[in-house]
C-alpha cells in the first residue's frame, strides 16, 4: 500500500524561506502525480502546487514565483520550496499522490507557521 509523508516544516519568520518534504512508498512513484495542498484554520483546503509524472508543474493562483516544486525518482520525494513566506502562508500542509484513478493518498499534513 502506497503510503506518503511530509517533513521539514516548522515555525519561520516572514520573508523566511522553507523547503518541505514529502516521500513515499512504494514503486509507482514515478507515475505519479504528486500535489501540495494547504489548509488554514477556517478556510478551505486550496492547492498550493503539483507535479505530474513528465515534470510539468502547475501552481495554484499568486503562489508562482516564490513558490517552487521539484520532484527526485531516485529518492522517491517531491518537494516544495517556499521563499519569501507571508504570515498568511500559515497553514497544514499535506502531500496528495495520485495514479490514474486507481491510487489517490493523502499524507497526514506538515504545520508551517509564519511568525516574528
């Protein structure tokens, strides 16, 4: 059973920057479309960024730009570079893999906190 999960957040200043992590199990990795989402408190979960199978990276609205995602097959891990974090940027994040319709997984979340 393919199984994902998600490190490196953690508590940073504003203009800070943060590089998470999410790896998985499993051998179907490569054909995976790999997505970053977040939810803040109250509001809905929203995409922060995905990655499919040939590299192509989509990312959600304003989040381009200081945002970057960037997957590695040998160590079965995307990840997700954060620059210039705003305090609204404060939310769970989670790590969602999918194959086809066949595999969709959800990591259980990383916390990033952006905060003086």
């Amino acid at each position: 059973q393919v199984q994902v999960v998600e490190s490196g957040g953690g508590l940073v200043q504003p203009g800070g920057s943060l590089r998470l992590s999410c790896t998985a199990s499993g051998s179907i990795f490569g054909a995976a479309t790999v997505g970053w989402y977040r939810q803040a408190p109250e509001k809905q979960r929203e995409l922060v960024a995905v990655i499919n199978s040939g590299d192509f990276a989509n990312y959600g609205d304003t989040l381009k730009g200081r945002f970057t995602i960037s997957r590695d097959n040998d160590k079965n891990t995307v990840y997700l570079q954060m620059n210039s974090l705003k305090p609204e940027d404060t939310a769970v994040y989670y790590c969602n893999l999918r194959v086809g319709t066949d595999v969709d997984v959800w990591g259980q979340g990383t916390l990033v906190t952006v905060s003086s």
